[in-house]
C-alpha cells in the first residue's frame, strides 16, 4: 500500500515513515505540510493519507476538504494523527469524517496495525 503522511515535525514524520515502511511493509512518501500534501495527492494518489492536524501552509483540516475537491483524491482513506487533547479541536477533526484519528504520540511499533485496524472497519455513518 502506497501512504503519504505530512507533518510538520521532521522527527514524527520519520518515526512514522520508518514504522510504516519497515514495519507495515508499505511505500511511504512525506510531506512537510498539508499543501505539500494535497500537492504529492493530486500528483500521484497513494492509497492512503496520514495528516497531522496542525501544519503551517495548511493544516490536516484544510487539506483533508481540498482532497475532498479533487476527483482524483476524493475517496482516498485520511487518518489524523494528532497531539490535540482538546474536546472543540477533536470533535472538528471528527466533524469532517476522517478514517480515523490515532493520537500522538504513537507507539512506532503499534502504527502499522492501527492503520489497518482502523482501514478495516466500516465508516462511521
């Protein structure tokens, strides 16, 4: 499976690229915000999308609705990562219907599984 992720941290980014690819076996591609992101999509579109929620240019939320526009993006998985702990800013990332939410920080080993889990389980309605 091929998977994007974007954040703005340089360290997360590569924890969760290495846990992804050595771990989960898939092909990873990184970006350092949500316009890079939503850019390297539309571009070639991978199979799934982890998005940081907060980034400078573009957060997880804007990206994730501009994926939404695109007909060659729109039905791809997106998966939140996020140290938020704040009720308002997880009830707006839960508002825009993301695959899922996986809190930072994660557990590199766990990640690969969590993904999948929450690929695996039907949308909520």
């Amino acid at each position: 499976m091929k998977v994007l992720i974007a954040d703005d941290d340089p360290a997360m980014l590569k924890i969760a690229a290495l846990s992804l690819s050595k771990k989960g076996g898939h092909k990873v591609v990184c970006a350092a915000d949500g316009a890079q992101a939503v850019a390297l999509a539309e571009a070639d579109p991978p199979d799934l999308i982890l998005l940081d929620g907060m980034m400078p240019v573009l957060d997880g939320p804007g990206a994730l609705l501009k994926l939404r526009k695109n007909d060659r993006t729109k039905g791809i998985p997106v998966i939140f990562l996020s140290a938020a702990t704040d009720p308002e800013t997880l009830k707006l990332y839960r508002s825009l219907r993301p695959a899922g939410i996986i809190a930072k920080p994660f557990s590199p080993l766990a990640l690969p599984d969590l993904v999948l889990k929450i690929l695996s389980e039907p949308p909520a309605s």
